[in-house]
C-alpha cells in the first residue's frame, strides 16, 4: 500500500489534476490529455479535488475488466473511495458492493426490465408528442433544454415513481446543484437533504395509499422491514435524479450534434429501417457519453492494471468517454457514424453497477429521435454554434441551453 | 453451442434481452436473467457471442459453437 507520505510527495509532483478541460472548439471531444495518457500512459496518476492521487485508467479494455472485478469496490463511504465532490455521503445502492447492492437493486428490478419498459412505449410516445406539440404551438426560438429535453424524462420518472410533475422546478433545481462541480459541499448536502426530505414524505404518503408505482414498492419494502426509510428514501432520490438529469443531457447535447451532421441526422430522420434509429441510440450514446465525472471504485487486492499493479486499497477513476473513444474498441474513434456497430460502449458503465434505467433511457432516445426531426424536419440551431453554453463544469455533460427554430 | 446463466451475479441490465430476444428473457419479479433456450439453433449464435459479451456481470457462459 502507498504510504500517505509517499502520496504528498507525488501529489505536489505536478501530477495532472483530473478532470482535465476540453480543447478550445472540440466540445464533443474528450480532453487531450486523457487521448494522449490513453496512447502513452493508460493507468496513470492524477489528482483530484481533495487532494487525493487515485488511478486514472484511459483504455476500453482495462476499464470494462477492473468494472466487472469483483476485487474492485464501489464502497462510496469507504475512506479509499475517490469521491467525486464533498457533499455526497451515500446514494443508495450504486454506493455499495453485493451482496447488499444486488439485494436492494433487485427491489426495483421488476420496474426496468426490457418487457415492462417496453410496455411503457406509448406512454412515453404520449409525453413526447405532448412536447412537440407544444413546441409546435409556441413561440419561436425556443430552448430546447427548458422546452423539451428536460420535461420529457421528467414526465416519464414522475410517471414510474409517481412524483407529481409539479415540483419539477423543485426537483430540478436541487439536481442541478448536485452535478454542478461548483457547488460547494454544504449545497449539494442541502440540495440532497430537500431531496430527501421531499421524497421522504412521499413515500411516508405512499404507507396509506399505495398504488402501482415505484414509490409505493418502496414503501412495502419498508413496511416489510426489508428497507430502512432512510435506504427507501436514498432509492427513491437516485432514481428521480438519474431518472431526469442524464436523458435530459443526452437528448440536448445528441440533438446539437446531429445538428452538426446534417448527412447523419438525414439518414437518421428519412430511413424507412426501424433498426437505424435503435442503432444512432448506441452510436450517440458511446460517442457523447454524457456522465464525464470518472466511474469511481479502489481495489481491495493488489491488481494487475496495463502491465503494472494496482495496490489494495487504491483509487480508481475511469472515465467512460474515453474509454468509448478507444480505437482498439472502436475504429475511427471521433467520427459519428450512425451505422456503426456500437453496442459493446461503456456509456452506461460496465459490472454490476452498470445503469438499471438503460432499458428507459434506450426507449426515450429512439422515440425522440423518431419523432422529434420527423415532425420538425426544419429544425436548426437559433445562435452561433460559438455560443452555445456547454456544461465544462458538471459531472454530467451537456448544454444549459439550446435555442432552436424550425 | 451450451449457454449457462449464472442468477447470482446477473444484474438485471437487461442487455442480453435486447441483444438476443428469443434465448434470453428476465423475471417479473426482480429483473433477473431467464435461460430460454440453453442450446439454441445456429443463426442465433452471433447474437449469443453479443450478449455475453455486453453483459456487464459476466453472467453468461459459452461452452463450444465458437
């Protein structure tokens, strides 16, 4: 094990700090420095936030194998854990390792497999016409964010959970704080404490008057003795927050870059093949893949990582978009091709904490991608693509607006 | 080609579903992996070879038909 002396020392070694900024006019491009460790140094140290001097692994084929070893832990309240930002304690199962991770993540198992979120197809059709109707009849431009990529998964958790949409200025908000990396360690605790305040009391509701929903499931487990409130609670705060803020992005953020390939998203919008959407679904996934914070995990066992070895006990950061951006994975890496063969990306993560919502966030993306141009074939951007507002500054990447015509 | 599931460490992605449909299914109840055909016919192996390879938990395992 690295002594903390040792860790100093390294630390003011002018290690790189992750994460590190994209370059200048390459917003849909991960950052230099994490393609050139990739070439040259896949497991390499940096530095974080809070001083601490974890793994950074670059390559496709040392992430999916360090995320799928049972070695390596995602034991969030864990001292050797590299924690993202200060302000997050706990966040249900995703912090914790199996068995009590695959116990409570199969209590909402049953609401996300293929067949139940397929189900849910016309309902989230529904949304989605919805939004584009209202799109349809209101003034022009618009933000795409507010106006659309945003209320629609929104709708749609509200719906599975039965949060009502009405607090979702509330809910939103208190998200934003969360991914924002600005946000000081007393925001995002208050920002999570109001979450589960809010979501606490619904599910205290949900005791007296259960109905066919995901909170109400959550109060039976509790009223079983099987969860506490406060893990019900925690549940119930991932789901809504995962549930809103990452489909948000990545509808936003594929929609402007599709705008940018005006051949692909031609291909996209006019191919009479329904298997061409599904296919951009993965395509767009693993180029953009918009959770850029760096899955975090340390190993409990020394590990043997690109030729060197990884010491129990620690840190490891493994930023999924560039391991999606690996051209042993993927050839030709940076081009969108919608026709590719992209199935195998990690934008989801990979192991047993690999993303329950992707049955629900797979269904979203190819509904909005069939719908959204076909009714709208006008569609451009309304500003210089220069002053699009990125978010360099969130764990979770996107735009904070996008003002659109037709 | 002999698949066999391991239930423990599925995690109920559902990624084998949407990769090969006519072997793998999940349950109601908690989402977990359903072998339904062990020894599927030969058109649908490369399907096989996918969905063992996105399973995130290694759950999956191949015997022969390589």
């Amino acid at each position: 094990m690295t002594s903390t002396s040792d860790r100093t020392a390294e630390s003011t070694a002018g290690l790189p700090r992750f994460p590190m900024p994209r370059a200048r006019g390459c917003p849909f491009d991960p950052s230099p420095v994490l393609r050139e460790l990739q070439r040259e140094t896949p497991l390499a140290r940096v530095e974080l936030w809070d001083g601490s001097t974890p793994w950074l692994v670059t390559r496709y084929a040392d992430q999916r194998a360090l995320l799928a070893d049972p070695r390596v832990s995602a034991e969030m309240a864990h001292p050797d854990y590299p924690r993202q930002a200060p302000g997050i304690g706990s966040l249900g199962f995703i912090g914790l390792d199996d068995p009590e991770h695959a116990r409570q993540r199969r209590m909402v198992g049953a609401a996300f497999t293929v067949k139940k979120v397929e189900a849910m197809r016309p309902a989230v059709q529904r949304i989605i016409d919805e939004a584009v109707d209202a799109l349809l009849a209101g003034p022009r431009p618009v933000d795409l964010v507010q106006a659309f990529a945003l209320p629609v998964p929104s709708l749609v958790i509200c719906d599975l959970l039965d949060v009502p949409y009405r607090d979702h200025g509330f809910f939103q908000r208190s998200t934003r704080t969360l991914v924002h990396r600005g946000s000081t360690g007393e925001q995002r605790a208050e920002a999570l404490g109001a979450l589960a305040e809010y979501l606490g009391r619904l599910l205290a509701a949900k005791l007296d008057d259960p109905a066919d929903d995901l909170l109400s499931g959550l109060s039976a487990r509790v009223q079983a003795g099987e969860l506490t409130h406060r893990q019900a609670t925690e549940m119930a705060v991932l789901l809504l927050v995962a549930g809103h803020e990452t489909t948000a992005n990545m509808i936003a953020l594929s929609t402007l870059l599709l705008l940018r390939h005006p051949d692909q998203l031609a291909l996209l919008r006019d191919s009479a093949d329904p298997t061409v959407v599904t296919r951009a679904v993965e395509e767009l996934l693993r180029l953009l893949n918009i959770t850029h914070g760096g899955r975090r995990r340390f190993a409990t066992a020394d590990i043997e990582v690109a030729g060197q070895v990884v010491r129990a006990g620690e840190g490891l950061v493994m930023p999924n978009d560039i391991a999606n951006r690996d051209p042993a994975a993927f050839p030709d890496p940076d081009r969108l091709d919608i026709t590719r063969d992209a199935r195998h990306h990690i934008a989801f993560g990979f192991g047993v904490h690999q993303c329950l919502g992707q049955p629900l966030a797979r269904l979203e993306l190819e509904l909005v991608y069939r719908t959204l141009f076909r009714r709208l074939p006008g569609l451009r951007l309304a500003t210089d693509f220069e002053q699009v507002p990125f978010k360099h500054d969130g764990f979770v990447y996107g735009v904070y607006e996008l003002p659109v015509t037709w | 080609m002999k698949i066999t599931v391991d239930e423990d460490k599925c995690c109920g992605a559902g990624s084998c579903v949407l990769t090969a449909p006519d072997v793998f299914d999940q349950r109601d109840e908690d989402g977990v992996v359903l072998l339904l055909d062990p020894e599927p016919a030969e058109h649908l192996h490369a399907a096989v070879r996918d969905a063992a390879n996105v399973c995130p938990a290694a759950a999956i395992t191949l015997d022969g038909g390589a």
